[in-house]
C-alpha cells in the first residue's frame, strides 16, 4: 500500500527532501516497549552523511517523538517520529525543473504526477526519507535484540572492494553494531574509502553490495507461496532507493551450481537442527529454519554525478546536457547499512507479530 | 496474505501434489475477457514436464473452470480454475515421513505445521502447485496481449550455458511464445539439454537464470517507497519454488560500476522519451519508466537428487542418509519459464488494475 | 478485497447459481484442526431451504473438501470446499435477462459488469453462494467452540413477531444449535412460521431482525480506530445478502438514552470485572471487554414476490412489469440464521489469530 | 489495519488527547488536488466545541500539513496534518488512573494495552483524535465536490427530538454545509439545544441519529460480497467513537415490511434509471445504484457524565465509585457529524479510485 508497509506491525513514511519535517508513523507495536532514545540517535548516526565521503549537507536528524510513547514506553499505539529538514537551502525551492537527471526519479515522478510532485532535491523520492524509517525500524531492532534477534548489515563490497563473509553471526554482528563504516576485515575500510574519495575526486560514484544476516529468529516463521520469508523481505528492501537486486543464501552462485553441490545436508549441533552452509540463507519453503537469515543486496552508484551528461527536458521535449551542483555523495552504501538494518528490523517484527501475536515481542 | 496475492487483481492457490485437485481463484478480472482455452492449455504444456529432461511424471493438467466465465469470457467475479491430480501413485500415500530432503521444504513445513502438513510429493509446497499458478497466469497474459503488453522469458543460463541477451524485445518475445525450450539463442537449446542429461545420468541436478522482459507496459506504474514496482514484482517472484534472487536491469552489476557507467542517458526517439541502456530494467525511483521492464531471477537446482545425502530423522532427532526415490526433474528451470511469464502476468495485471481502475484491462 | 475478507485467517468465496460449482478457500487456519462433517453438514442444513417456508428448490450441498485436509485434520495450508450445484434447471440457462428486478442486484450487476454478469438465478449475487460461506464457517465455528467460545444466532424478529432476548447466553446458545428454527420462546416458531406462510399465500416475502450472541471470547481483542471489532464485524455482515442494518449491544435504542441510562456500571463477579446491562454489546472503544459480544442485523424481505412489479428493462431503457416465476423464498431471515453464525466464526477467528497468532486456536 | 484505512487512498491516524500533536497521513491522493485551507477549517469549526453545548474545551485547531503539499495542490505523495493540541491542562498528566469510567474504553484498554496505554484525557481513544480525521476527510471532501460529488450530515434525532428527512438532496446538503448545527428543519434546532442544556444542567448526557447522504456518485462502484459498499462504509463509520449501529436507506424498517412494500421499483426519469424510493440507500447487491447513499448511524450518550456511577478499580479489583470532573460534552451527536462527513469522503474517495484508477478525482 504505497507508504504504507506491514500487517501487524505496520510502517507509514512521509516527507519530502526539503519539506518541513519528514516521519515516520510506527502502528501495532506492542505496548511496554522501551523507547531507547539513545539507540535511535545511534543508527541515525550511521545513516548521516559524513565529511569526506558523503554529502556535506549536514543533517541533525533531532528527531521528536509526538505520539504512542508514554514515561519512555511504547502504549501499543501509533508511534510517530518527526525529523525536522534542517539545514533546507533556500535557493533550491525554485520551481519544477524539467531537465531529468538521468538514472533518477526525475522523469517517472514526472510521469506519475503530471508536474505536481516536489521536485526541490529529489522531493518524496529523496534518500533523505530514509531518515524517518531508520528511527522507525531502530524501535523495532531494539525491542528484537530483547528478545535475542540481533540484525547486522555489512558493506559487502564497495568500489569494487571486497568485505570477508560473515563468521562467527554473534559476534561478527555485535562488532558491526559499533562500527561507523560497516565492514568485517578493517582492512577492507581503508581500501573502500579510498575508492569512494577517488571517485569523488572524479565527480564520480560508485556502487557495492550490503549484505544482512538476522540470528535468533524462530524456526517456523513465514509461509508458503505468496508471502514467503523471502517475498515479504524482498518487498521491503525493493522499497530502499539505490536497490536493484537481492539473494537470499548463496542466491545467484546456486544457479551455477549442481544439486549436489547446493544442497545443504541437515545435521544435529548441540540438540538442535541445523543446516551445514546455510545456503538457502535460513529459508527453506518460504519458511525460516532456524538459521540465521542471510541476504545481500545491489547498490547501485549514486546517479547523481558531476559530470555532463546526456538528458532530455521532458517539458519541452528537447535533448539537453545536464551537469548537477550543489551536494550530493559519492557512495551511499555505507550509509545505506543503517538503513537495511532498519528496514530488516521492521519487516521481521511484523512476521513475527503475524505468528505469534500482537505482543510477542514483548510479552509480560 | 499467504496464499492470495494482489489488491485489485488477486489470485489465491489451493491444493497439494496428491491430493484430489489444485486451482486457483483469480478475482477482481475485469468483465469480458475472453478465456483462450488454447492459451492457457499452451502455456500449461511449457510448464509440463517433457520426457528426458524432466520427470516421468505424467501430467494432463486437464484444467476445468468452474466459476466466472460465461459464454467463454469473464463475468467480472471470480474465476476458479480446477486443475485435477492425475496419475498420482497411491503407494506414495504412506503417512508423513519424518526424514527431511536436505534444501526442501520437508523440515521448515514440520517447523511450521507440527506434523500435520500432507507430505506426499512435497504436499501444499510442491511444485505440481505451480500449474495453478500458469493457468490464472495464462488468463492475465492473455489479456495483457490484446492491450499491447507483451511478456516473456527465456533460460538465460541453464548448467553453466549462457543465452544471449535480449535484443529486439518484441521480436524475441513472440518467438520465445513459441518455443518448448525458451533460448533466444537456439544453439544454446542443445549444450543445455546435454548438462541436463549429464546430471540426470549421474542422479544430480541444475539450475539456472532466467530473464523476463514486459514491454508495451505504460510508464507511471508503480509507487515510490513500499510499493515500489520492483517490490511487488519480487514479492512474486520470491513465491514461485527455487526463486532465491532477483535483479532488475543490470542488477548486481551496477554494484561494481561507477556512476557516470550506470547511468542511462535519456533521449528522444520516434517522439518518445527512452533511456539509452535501459540498465534499470524499465524502473525509476519504483515507477515505470516506459522501457521494458527486466528482470533475472537465480533458481537453483532441484534439491531432489539420487544420491545419499546426510540428513536427520526431525521426528527421532536422529542423523540420517537419504537417497530419494521416485520421480524427479534433473531441473526445473525451462519449465519455471511459464511459471515466471505467468506470475509476472498477475502482478502487472494488479498494478495496472490499481493505476488505471478495475475495468482498464478490457475497457469497452 | 472483493471475494476475500480477512488478515490471517481469510475465506475466498466463488461460484454462481447455475455454475457447476460454489465455494470457498479458507486460508490460515491453524494446523491440526479436525475437521468435523457432520458438523459442516449441520451447519448447511440449518441453512438450507426448508419446505413449506422456503423455495422448493432442493438443495443437497454434498460438499467435498478438495485441499488442506489430511487423516480428518488441517493441515495449515489452504481448505477448500467444493459444494455441486445440483437441482439446477436447464431451461434457466437462457441469456441475460435485461429486465431488473426491483430491489435485486440484476441492476447494479449490469452497472459493473456491462452485460457480462452470469445473470441466471442471480448468478454470483445468489444467496446461494452463502453455502459456501456457512461450510467455511462451520469449520472455523467449530473450532471455537473447543476454545470455549460459543457463537449463537437466533430470530429476534420475522413478519412482525419478536423473539424474546438472550437470558442465559450459553444455555440459549446450545439450545438455538440444534433448533432447526431459531428461536428462543418456542412460542414464536409457530406465529413467525404463520406469517412466513401467510406472505407466501399472497406471494409476497417478510423480513426480520436476527441477534447473535458469541460467549467466551477474550477482553482485550480488536482495535481503536479502523479496526474496531464493531468495524470489522460489521464489514463482514453487511457481505450478507439482504443485511441493510447492523446495531451492537443496546445499538440504536442509545440514541434515545440519556448518559446515565446508557452507562453500563462495571461491577466484580466471581472475581471477574464485569458489566451489569452489556449494553455496548460486549465492546468498548473497539475491543472487547470480556462481556458476550451482542449484535444485531437487519434482513430485509426477499425481494422476489409473485405480484406484478413496476420496473424497467435497462437495455431497451423502457419501464415495464415484471411478474417473477420460478422458486423462491417467502422468508430467508431463519435460513440466514446459519449464515451469520459462519461469518461471525470467520471473522472472530481472524480477529483471534490476528491478537494471538496463527497457532492459538489450536495451540499444542 | 488498526490505524489505517483504505486500499488506494489510505488515511492514518496518530495521536492522544494530551500528546504534544494528533494528526493524520492522507496517501493515495491524485496529484494536483487544491487544498483549500478555509474549507479543512471550516469543517474543523463545525467538529469544534461550541460554548453551551460542548466542552468548555478549547480547542484552537490550527493545523499545519508538513508534508505532500506543494504550492497549494496535492503532490501526489502522502499529505500529512498536524494538529497542536493546546489548552492541555497539564494538572491532567497524573499517572495512569485505575478507575475505569463506565462505558469508556479506559478498562478495554486495560485489558490490551496492560498499563502502557496513556490514559490522560482517554489518550488515543479520545475523540480528540477525530479532529485529524475531520482535517484528513476535508480534502476528500473538497475534492470529489469538484466531480459534483457531495456528502452531507444532519442531526436526524437528537434527545429525543427528530429532525425531518432529506427532501431535495442537493438543496438539502448545501443547506448543511453552512450550518453550525445540521439540522434540516430548523425548528429543530432549539428543540435539540434545549435537551442537550437541560441534560448538562443535570450532568447528564444525551445522545441520537446521524444521517448522511451522498449524491453523485456513479453507479456500478462497490463489489459484491466481502468489499459491499455497505462493508467498507460500514467498517469506517464504525471507527468513530460512541457510534453504535449504521443502516442503510429503510435499514431496520425493512426488517418489518413485506417484500410488496419494501421493494423499490425501478423507473425512468430524464433518461436515466432511478428507483422510486431509494428504500436500498442507493446500494443493491454491495453495488451503487446511482441513487444517493444514505445511511444512519446512532450515536450513544456522552459516557462521561457529572453523576455518581458505579464501577470498578481495575488494579486494586475493587468496587467504587467515580464522579469525573473536567471538561465533558452533554453530546456530541452535532459535533461528530463533521467527522461522519470527513470519515465518508474518505472511504468514497477510496472507493472510486479502485474503480476508476489513482487520478481519477483530478483527471487531467
């Protein structure tokens, strides 16, 4: 449903880049549970752009809860997270610009809102909308770390840089949680800026992939067909500018591979059943196994680059060169970590509020 | 909602591998459409299983509609299709087995259903469903020609063995309609049927990629955020068996590029607004951009193979060594083929019926 | 969503009048629930014609369940019901009838399906389809019913004749389940059955108003707001046709009251909190509070009568008469009796599931 | 879904009586919609307390949209209201109070929320809350008056007192958009106001009928069983508290007429098919007949009157005694007639753009 996205734990993004708040609306979380401000403010921070390798707008992101919290606690209804767009350069409030920068929303946004839509620095299709559903999804990974399911997300390959896989999930998780820049082998972090700012250098962008691991997460969740584990989660993180791919467990490898290979032998590990690779990234059947959910998704560059290139003027239907100012990042994958945790955090609490109910997650 | 999918146009799946029927309830179709028998038969036979390269399994799929029609075109109310299970073999009707296929469904439907799910032949999450799913897909497809929308997918890779790309869509759309074994390159039908043949002789399987195109489709199409069209696309996809991942355009391709080598210019051609690459696969920010809209999914081998596999007993919590027997497909993915053209040709029948109104499809 | 109605536990409806078939998917139920024939079968009797009252049209509903049972047992994943549409008259089949009847949906279902409808014995609009709805119910009632929550419809009213009100609702309850009319002072059986007969005679219809009680159910369960249990209770009633009103707990005699009449004190019983009237019908602010949930509906006379009627042919748009032949009830107000006990067993599980998970009804 | 409502155009609702700001998230609207900020203010005013009659709450409403609007048209994008809620009494903001009020919600929230709920002023159940709705349904409103589309609510009954029924529909409905206290027959008005006076004048409440009509809208909108026009309406208009019951067009007369008298002949007037008495409310078989839809719903009595009730201490599970003081309306049937006019712009709105496509209000 457009902005719309959950069953029982149901997320309502609004806003604009240069409006005058974006938000978030958070319904059906359960009641009680505890509203860590400072956990918020912490995965904005992984979101914020920062200095060398981002945009240089600066973003406060002094977020305001204004409704479902009550002495830090959340009621059991709606939560809505205000974040003020500061930090709005005025100059950009001109008019509908008609030149599309390619690879952007320009021209569909265009397409679907016959002019209407705002277009001042990207408008509702904005990245900076992301914002509003880090707050809303750091409610809901906080209240699953409670509960033992912990989210990490690591920048698996940036500028063509190469991140390790996950070892060890727990700790490799609890490591990436404090970490700004979001890799598993610190070695990779020096070589992955060094492209990003190289790029910049170029008024140029680059790409990568993230990649998420959810443990803890109870077997049996999920179900067949149309909202499979991997559909609901797929639709969430398609929701996420910049995606344009994902693959659960080894995902596109399996295609080169022979059953032999790809099948995932089930074993007893300390009086549990579990899977020896975990291939099928903790799905099986569109229902979990137990395993740690694992999924990695394509960031494409940044299309907004300082370099001429080739564009249409949609108004009046002329061929035109575009070469945008003003600030803009080199690379969003990193940024784009606390985002998928977030995103995770909240299509997950929903599955789980479908099986087990409305307050399972917080259960008294 | 588990087993319905869609807002304006839904489908709901019924049935198990041995039980008496499957089907589907395809509502909210706008009124007079024509039902094309033919078509839904043809499209019914590409997804039937053929002789060496798939299973013995012998399916008519003699589908019955007994809902919703009138005088061979839609009422406008629900139309059920009744697909008859045929040559099942009663002695599989043994009670539930408690050894789990590795990289099945067998372990996560006890996780979920705590011994009650129908285990024979896989039960409600058997392939054999998949026939339902092409005959309320046929329908929509069928529909969405008469409006200029044409939809079609081929093998892209199959054992290792690669197809061609894409190159006049609509051209090699229609030819793919055509074809059993659905290659743009027909020197690849032969090397792929041998890795087929190879791994049935050795008791393995492969997988495969296979890549769908929509054209004709008009742009404006989908929602930014949480219906995004590459959301509610993968959602879909994510339902059909052995689907572990999805790209749009160039997909987890663009991860390695640099801006200035993903963008795609936007140019005038035939007085039309079209990007150069189309390495978005038809969409912007969520929304239609009037290119083809095109996607690759990864599937992986069947997971059904004749060799001893270790495993456990779930119900003695004991490891075990399965080797399965029966009839199986030494791979899936040219069957998936229709699957994949007629799950697409659901979801893109919704999201025009949401955009446009319920009637649009067949607007008098 | 048109023919689906439902978040967790949903019910699919199809099938015409004079098709081969109607039906239902019900879609989540919890796994493990037996599934009791002869209870469904009781359930299709008490619905069906019966008759000196009722349209001699004979109707079997020899229902077979053609998915989601095994060994007399849900097994989690979809139940569908199958129920033949015998006793149909050939010569019925003729084309669209293009004269509406008077307060029928012949008009309306021209209005949306422009002469595609199946308009043979009212085609997908037949009260007939409400068969399918009462053999879903029967399941899902049944399945309360060993949660110990009890579901009971009886007659409040019919031809002008007033049933008197629940006294001791689970006593009432288990008496009205097996009447074959629904009444709880015996005395109205015969003085409603009278007038039932006496409208017949003079070939006119009568309407009534029908009470439903459900016992048991837990406090704590809807929603403030749009998913108020009134909201969705009342959703799923008006899906019944013929209910032009619905009003809970004292419903519209409030409207008279003063605060201090309406106000239902609340009180310790058996150390239980309690109200002493239930006037607000076991609701408050959209979730139940523990008392029995109390509504009642509107049915209005079947408006098909054996008297000439002034009405139009809306292809030729000329006013003319309209004399109906065929067969038809006097009264369906005590048919739909076992309609409204399955929709509200429909509607309560899904709240249920919705509060509690997918398991609860049948938690192991 | 608790908090939201609707399929194509949505409306979210977020907020507490005592929270810094209650407000509501439009999605769904067609781009280029004016937004007439004296017309969202005007039907505010008519929701407002009105001195003698109300609450001698103030209650400013100075709303702001911070989101999806740009020079004064719909963007297309989710429109999103703030309203401040000033003349908060900050000696309200004790602790949760454990003395449930008799026919409040305050003990179903209780029993749901386990404590966490904000029970200052009745937290997010207030009817507080509809303010939102109202500013959220205006837009709607506005706008399908642009398509000749027009809703309007009267005071049917209040204290006892009946207003007359709608005559001329469209001089009717203009008449009430201008009048501070709807009623048709003005003698009325002082009737009213006089039984609201004297029951506030002895602390006590009082309560009554709201009906509404709508003309305009075009026949063949709504869907047969599940998604009936008098489903979706019905489920909205029960989400407005202290309404208890809803009929349609003769309602609960029809309960007790036969079918001679009930049925509505179908006649031709200026071309077109009307019925004679519209004794359907303009819906037959779930589907608009082209008549206006009529309905009404009963409003019970203000539950917070100034006399001593019996009741319950939930916490402590004992019996007692409350005797509220503050600020209370003897009724608000005059008031929530503003919100029966936003929340059925809302739900029609939604409506025709399921059927005719997300742009249709503002075709272009």
């Amino acid at each position: 449903m457009k902005n719309t996205f959950g069953n029982s734990v149901a997320v309502t993004l609004f806003g604009e880049s240069h409006g005058e708040y974006i938000g978030a609306v958070v319904d059906g979380l359960a009641p009680g549970i505890e509203i860590d401000r400072e956990y918020i403010g912490h995965m904005l921070t992984l979101r914020r752009p920062d200095g060398k390798i981002s945009t240089p707008r600066k973003e406060k992101d002094e977020f305001r809860i204004i409704s479902g919290v009550v002495n830090g606690k959340t009621t059991g209804t709606p939560v809505t997270v205000l974040i003020p767009n500061e930090n709005v350069n005025s100059s950009d409030y001109s008019a509908l610009k008609t030149v599309a920068r390619p690879s952007h929303a320009d021209y569909t946004a265009q397409c679907k809102y016959h002019g209407f839509q705002d277009s001042r620095g990207g408008g509702h299709f904005s990245g900076r909308i992301t914002a509003a559903l880090v707050a809303a999804g750091a409610i809901c990974k906080s209240a699953l770390e409670k509960k033992g399911i912990l989210i990490g997300t690591h920048v698996k390959k940036c500028g063509g840089v190469a991140d390790r896989d996950f070892g060890e999930y727990s700790a490799d998780i609890q490591a990436l949680s404090g970490k700004g820049f979001a890799v598993l082998d610190e070695a990779c972090e020096e070589a992955m800026k060094n492209r990003i700012i190289e790029a910049a250098s170029e008024g140029d962008s680059v790409g990568g992939i993230l990649e998420t691991a959810v443990i803890g997460i109870p077997e049996g969740v999920g179900e067949p067909w149309f909202d499979s584990a991997e559909s609901v989660i797929s639709h969430m993180m398609f929701s996420i500018p910049a995606v344009k791919g994902i693959e659960f467990g080894a995902g596109f490898g399996l295609a080169d591979m022979k059953g032999s290979e790809a099948n995932d032998p089930l074993i007893i590990k300390n009086g549990r059943i579990v899977t020896e690779k975990n291939d099928n990234g903790g799905i099986n059947g569109g229902i979990t196994n137990g395993m740690p959910i694992v999924f990695r998704t394509a960031i494409k560059p940044t299309p907004t680059i300082f370099k001429p290139q080739n564009t249409v003027d949609y108004q009046n239907m002329t061929e035109t060169v575009t070469e945008p100012k003003g600030r803009h990042d080199p690379a969003i994958v990193h940024r784009a970590r606390a985002v998928q945790d977030a995103a995770t955090a909240i299509v997950i609490c929903d599955m789980l509020a479908m099986r087990f109910g409305t307050d399972w997650i917080n259960e008294l």
